[in-house]
C-alpha cells in the first residue's frame, strides 16, 4: 500500500483501528523510508527488527480491539533516550559502544502507549549546537534546499536528525530535547512542528543530561494535532525525575478546538530589532500576527526587557551545568577509555579524545564561570539574570494569554557557514532561549516559506498551559496551510 | 575578559581535559570571545534580585528511605571499559 508515510499519526491511528492497513505494514514502509533516507544521515542507528516485532504485537492487539493510545504508529527517537539493549551515543565518541540496561522514562512511556522505534536520530554532540553538526557521526542534513542552489542546508540543531526524518517521512514523529531551542529550531528549519513543554512536564530520566534545569523533553511531529497526541503519551509525573511535576495530564488533543476569540496574544516588540531578524521571517511574523487577528484574538503590545540577555545569560549557565554533568564521563564506567599512567592521566587523555570541539569549549567555559572568584560574577549574576527574565514573562501574561514570535531570526543555513563564530552560531536561539530559562511550555508551527525555505513561528504559553498554546497553534496551522514539501523526501 | 594562555591550562587541568600547547593559543581567543559576548551581563540592574535556581516552584518530593533498586552488578558493570572480580579496574592509585 502506498502512500503510508504520507500520512499523519493522527490519520495512522484511524487507519490501523478500522483495519485499512497493519502496523506491520505500517512500519515496513517507514523501515524502507529509513533506508532511503542514508543520504540524509539523520539516524544514528535503524532498528527495523526491533521495529517490526514492536508492530506485530500492536496488530495483535489491534486485532483483538484493545489497541493503545499510539498503537503501532513508527517513531524516531533522538539518541540521547537512553533505549534499553540499544546503542545510545549521544552523538559523541566519548560514549563509545554504550549500551544502556534501562530506557528512559519517556521512550517507556511511548512504548507502552503502543508505538514503534524506528531509531535513533541524529544530533550535536551532547545536543549542545543549533545545526547538527558537531556530531561525531557527521553532520545530518536537510531535506530541503535552496531554489537554485544544490548546497546541503543544515537542518538545525540540536534534534536535527529527528527534524529531518519526520521532514523527509521517514519518521510519522520523533522525540526530541530543547535546551536552548534544540526542538524549535529545527523544526523550524525542516517545516514540521515541534513542541517544547512546560519544565516538568516529560520526565528528564534516562535522557542524557546536557544543562538539567534547562533540558525539556518533547514531541516533533508534521501536525499540531500530532503533537498533542505525543505529548499526552510522553507527559506525566516521574518519581525517579525530582522535578517532573505531579501534575495531571490533559488530553491535549481535546484542546484544539479553533475557537481562539477573544484570546489576547502578546506580541514583544522588543523582539522586533533583535538579533538578524531576517526580511522574510519578519514578514511571516506579520501574517501570523493578522492570521490571529482575523480568528477573533486581540494582538496587545507587550514588553519582556531582559530577554535581549538571556542568551548572555543561557552561555553561563548551560555550561555551568554542562560541565558537572559532564563529569562523569571519565573512562571508568561507560563509553571511551583511553589509558594513561595513572588516573589523572587517564581522564585527561580519555576527555581530549572524546569531546569535539563544542562540548570542550562548553565545559571550560562552564568551569571557569563556576571556579573560585568568578561564581559570583558570571554564575550568580546568570541566575539573577534568569529571575528577572522569568518576571518579565511573568508580567507579560498579566496582559495576555500567549505570546507570538519568530521562531528563528533567519531561513537554514549551509552546512560549514557560521562554525567558525561560536557566538554567531549561539545567535539563533535568540528567540526561543527565554522560555527555556523560565521553563514555560512553546511550539514552532510552520508558517510558510522564506526564501523558499521553511520558516516557523512559535507560540509562548503560561506555565502547565499547553493547552492553550496548542489551540493557537492549531488556528495558525489551518491558516498557514503549509503543504509544502521537503526537495527529498524518503517515504513513497 | 580576554584569558590569557596560563588561565586556559588551569581550566583545562579542572576539567581534566589535556590540552597540547598549541591548542591553548587559539583556545584561549575562542573562549574570550564568548565572555566578551557575556559581558553584557554585567550592565543588567540585578540589585536584590534573589538567583533563581529552579524555574519549578515546588519543594523536593520525600520518599520512604527504602531500596527501590540495585542488585544488579552485573548491568552495572556492563558497559564498563575495564571491569575486575565485579569492579570497576582503574590505573593503580596507591603506591
């Protein structure tokens, strides 16, 4: 059957529930899309085996009519899920051969919803970058290109192996992790949707740590609809995360209702001469703000005045935790070792080896800011920095119910341009950055093309209201209607 | 702030990285840059603003103080470089 990974989760599940197809079909089409898809590098590892046996148990549940919530649909997971009994890299060379004996909360939770691995994706090494490719198993490309212009883009980072499968039909969705804008970006750049939640809505167990305040798992998918549908499986309180929220989990899906009148939706103008706010992103920036507008909401003016530092703000703090967190790779329990004559020596050589460039920058900055004599100046002064961004947010949804924005300031670049300014790189998650740092829920819906390219723009929500944010989502969806697809596409 | 090459060996030797000599030099440029960019930092107005250290406003969950885990030395050890009579093997660190 044909035309399989064109469609959407949403679509799947109605298909696999009355029979049309079977998962195992299902998944033999994404399995061939995986295949197809090499020439991307957007996976890390296939698992087709383990994906087939995952769909013959969903068809015989199906069979049976007591299918689950994600029975059968063929998902990618960014490697850096800890998946029991298969390789996780983290895209580093410094986790060599890793096997993990457990799997991470959330993939858990999507496995006992019923859907399927098709493998793991892609990313910056340590999801530290905004273009995938700081990877050690090179850099993934993006599906789309330039009109006239056969140069390979980058898909954004850091889940840019998860952004480009679901892009290129390889994947129906994937997850991914958003530290700094390492889900929105990217999606973004591949013209999919891509959900980061509230702090403490998906449990961070199992999910390798890059900065653990900061690191938000969540969904990556072509429809806001699919998003929500992942989301409700990812979602839920985690004794073993200290801080995954006991809250209870809605059904998001439920929240897409279209009706958004009356809903006031901020819109910082401070933003406006940010960064290199591209002509075109600007543009679209506009159109959403009408396409709003036209559905009933009431655009209100409103101003968040310390976000202009939060990315000054995210390089202190990111590292800092970075470079604890990091410190347990030291050849001694997992991954590389390289030998030495004594410990010491062993960890020096064993971490020269196996950081790349990026994460050894990361960790000695985060070192430095944390070392005698200069917490207080840059580690201290980030995290009141953070407080002051939190209330700026704070304040602004006094006024207003949401907040729209660019997701990026600019279209995909080309694989090589930027790597050699850290800071220019640093520059593209200027829009999504602050609500990593006051851990409020935000999505990247596509909007339309921008130079030909994908461009998406983000929706800002209250904390723990996702629903809301899904919903305004949901109309800038209908109303972009981005039909668009990618130059290279690996599903029939 | 611009580091000098002195400075980068000592963070290097912190972070237990080995770095070679002709990497500090370039190291140390790359690594100014960045704090330069974070400067900016220092003209915000943070006069009694309290650092925020979790953007989750909730207290630590108790559990009972009971195994919930363990027994397993073996999936422990299992990805372990070296691994000798159900430890982890290092280089030898006593004389």
């Amino acid at each position: 059957m044909s035309g399989l990974t064109r469609l959407t989760i949403a679509e799947a599940r109605d298909g696999l529930r009355s029979r049309k197809f079977s998962a195992r079909e299902l998944t033999g089409a994404h399995n061939e899309a995986v295949v197809r898809s090499g020439p991307l590098n957007a996976f890390i590892t296939a698992t087709p085996e383990r994906a087939l046996e995952m769909a013959a148990a969903a068809d015989a549940r199906l069979a049976r009519g007591d299918g689950l919530p994600l029975d059968g649909i063929p998902l990618a997971i960014k490697d850096l899920f800890c998946t029991k009994g298969v390789l996780t890299t983290a895209a580093s060379h410094i986790l060599d051969g890793f096997t993990p004996p457990y799997e991470s909360t959330v993939t858990e939770k999507l496995w006992a919803a019923g859907a399927v691995m098709l493998g793991k994706t892609n990313l910056d090494e340590f999801a530290m970058g905004s273009s995938t490719t700081t990877s050690h198993y090179g850099p993934t490309e993006n599906p789309w290109r330039r009109a006239g212009d056969n140069r390979p883009l980058v898909p954004g980072g850091s889940s840019g192996g998860s952004a480009a499968a679901v892009a290129a039909r390889a994947a129906m969705g994937a997850t991914g992790t958003d530290t700094g804008g390492s889900i929105r970006q990217p999606a973004s750049f591949c013209g999919i949707v891509g959900l980061k939640p509230t702090y403490g809505r998906c449990s961070r167990w199992g999910v390798v740590a890059f900065a653990s305040s900061l690191d938000h798992p969540g969904p990556m998918t072509r429809t806001v609809r699919d998003a929500a549908i992942m989301l409700r499986a990812m979602a839920g309180h985690d004794p073993k995360d200290s801080t995954s929220a006991p809250v209870p989990v809605p059904d998001f899906e439920a929240a897409l209702t279209g009706d958004i009148r009356g809903l006031r939706v901020g819109i910082p103008r401070d933003h406006a001469g940010a960064g290199d706010l591209s002509s075109g992103n600007a543009a679209l920036w506009q159109s959403g703000i009408d396409w709003l507008k036209d559905a009933g909401a009431e655009p209100v003016e409103i101003s968040l005045p310390t976000t202009h530092v939060a990315l000054p703000a995210y390089y202190v703090i990111a590292p800092a935790e970075a470079s604890s967190n990091l410190a347990r790779y030291d050849g001694v329990k997992f991954g590389l070792r390289v030998d030495g004559e004594s410990l010491d020596d062993m960890y020096e050589k064993t971490r020269a080896a196996g950081f790349g460039p990026e994460v050894r920058r990361r960790i000695m900055i985060g070192t430095y800011v944390l070392s005698a004599g200069y917490y207080d100046a840059y580690y201290l002064k980030a995290q009141r920095v953070r407080t002051l961004i939190a209330r700026d947010f704070a304040a602004a949804f006094e006024r207003c119910d949401c907040i729209l924005t660019p997701t990026a300031p600019t279209a995909p670049f080309a694989i090589g341009e930027k790597s050699d300014d850290p800071v220019a790189m640093y520059l593209n998650d200027i829009f999504t950055v602050s609500s990593d740092l006051a851990g409020l829920p935000a999505i990247s819906v596509p909007a339309g093309l921008s130079e030909g390219l994908p461009a998406g723009l983000q929706i800002i929500g209250r904390g723990f209201d996702e629903e809301t944010v899904l919903r305004v989502a949901g109309v800038l969806e209908s109303a972009a209607a981005f039909t668009h697809l990618p130059s290279f596409v690996a599903g029939e | 702030m611009a580091l000098d090459k002195a400075t980068v060996a000592r963070i290097a030797t912190l972070a237990r990285i080995r770095l070679s000599d002709d990497e500090l030099e370039p190291l140390a440029a790359e690594l100014s840059g960045i704090l330069d960019w974070v400067e900016q930092l220092m003209a915000v107005d943070t006069d009694g603003v309290p650092p925020m250290t979790s953007v989750a406003e909730m207290t630590l969950p108790m559990r009972d103080d009971v195994v919930t885990d363990g027994g397993d030395r073996d999936g422990v050890l299992g990805n372990a470089p070296r691994a000798a009579k159900g430890f982890f093997a290092v280089p030898k660190v006593v004389e």
